[in-house]
C-alpha cells in the first residue's frame, strides 16, 4: 500500500483589518481592535504558503446599514435578506452603522500592517443585496448568489492549502464565520485568539471561542505548537 504522507501547506488569512473595525475614527469600531495589528505582523513574517487579507467593501446602499432602512436603529434593529433568485430563501440580519464603503477612509486596511507580506486582497459583501460575513460566501445555498462568493476557496485550492489560520476582526462576526466555513470547506482550521477581538468584547469571544470548537475549529495561541510547526516549514 502507497503510503499517504500528509501535507501540511498553512494559509493565513487576516479578516478585515480595516478603519471602520478599529479606534480611534472607526465607524463600527471594535474595543481593542488596532491591537490585533503586532500580532498580526508578526504571523504575516512566517512562511505560510499564502496569506489573504480580506477587506468589507460595501456599496453605500449596502442592505445591512441601518441609514437604508427607514426607522432602522444600528445594532439594534434586523433586516431580512432574500435570496434574489429564490423568494423563498431568507435570512434575518442585524443591521449596523455605514462601514468599509468602497472610496472612504474608512474601508481602508491598517496602514501599520505589514502590507508588503500580503499576497492577495480578497472583497466581501460587494452586493448591495446580501450580507457576507464569511470571506468565502454569503449563506445563500438555494442557489448561491454568484455575486456573494469570493475567490477565496478557489486560491486556497491552487495553492494546495491544508489548514486555514484565521486572525482579524471582528471575532464574533466575519472571522467567526470565515473560520467555519473555511472548517466546513475541509481546512484544518485554527483561530489565533491573540489575533481576533470581538465586537461583544470578552463575553463574545466566550461564547464564539466555544461555536468554533463545538465546529471543530481549533482556538490557538500565537504561542502554541501550531504556529511553531509554521515556523518550522522552509519555503
Ligand atoms: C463585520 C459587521 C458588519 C466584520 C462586517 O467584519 O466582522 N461585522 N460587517
Ligand atoms: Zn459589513
């Protein structure tokens, strides 16, 4: 019998380290969110096979902004989302202040990121119509919206990816749901806690740290075995 050596082929993917999630001008900023950035850096010098920053990029009529829904309150109020293609495909969605809107400050990646070390820029929830928390897809399934899937899972694929690493913001929002998709997709796929803060603050990440291993995505430490065994890969 051929024996089946596995490989390990580690992505990272930095989910929208961008203005608008961040102190001090962020429009939706989450506590603590520039933090994340050393960290950050510090993974970007590791030899993973690839490394993806994700960034929101909304039109300024995106469905999840409370200004496009009369009496709408930010944080507070919800929206239904409807698949175009199939009225009887919905989601309820919470609607939030305007962020990342394509051409605005705010939707710009962090400037203390070490952008030189990133390889790819991938968009999400470009369509007007449809939230995209996931950098891979918006959870319309019955048909999936052409517009909401990025190339993400496509790049991973080429690059003959194993196991997807997660950091970025916001942990209980996009990274949350990037990391299960990803797990979903069949990656190994880890959270670097140190490298994620939640728009909930702590009790979130409580709650989001127990989904994701409750998934089978592992919650690691920018210290752990994990990241050693990336240190230990020569490109
Ligand atoms: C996000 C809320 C709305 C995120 C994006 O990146 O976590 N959260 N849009
Ligand atoms: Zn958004």
């Amino acid at each position: 019998m051929p024996l089946l050596v596995p490989i390990f082929r580690p992505a990272l993917i930095l989910v929208d380290v961008q203005e608008d999630f961040c102190p001090p001008n962020g429009s939706l900023a989450v506590p603590g969110g520039r933090d994340i950035v050393p960290v950050l850096n510090d993974l970007l010098k590791l030899p993973f096979v690839l490394k993806i920053a994700t960034k929101d990029h909304h039109p300024p009529d995106h469905v999840s902004f409370a200004s496009n829904h009369p009496g709408a309150t930010a944080f507070a109020s919800t929206t239904t989302i409807v698949n175009p293609a199939n009225p009887a495909e919905t989601y309820e969605t919470q609607l939030w202040p305007a962020h990342c809107v394509v051409g605005t400050p705010g939707n710009e990646l962090l400037p203390e990121l070490d952008h030189a070390r990133v390889d790819a820029v991938v968009l999400k929830g470009t369509d007007p119509r449809v939230e995209m928390y996931s950098a891979f897809r918006s959870p319309l399934r019955d048909p999936p919206l052409a517009g909401a899937v990025s190339d993400l899972e496509e790049r991973l694929r080429a690059a003959q990816v194993s196991d997807v690493f997660v950091v970025g913001l916001a942990g209980d929002f996009c990274v949350v749901n990037s990391a299960l998709d990803a797990a979903q997709l069949g990656f190994s796929t880890y959270v670097v806690e140190e490298g994620t803060r939640c728009v909930g603050g702590a009790e979130a990440w409580a709650k989001t740290r127990s989904l994701l291993e409750e998934k089978g995505v592992k919650v690691i430490h920018a210290d752990g075995p994990e990241i050693e065994a990336v240190k230990a890969l020569r490109l």
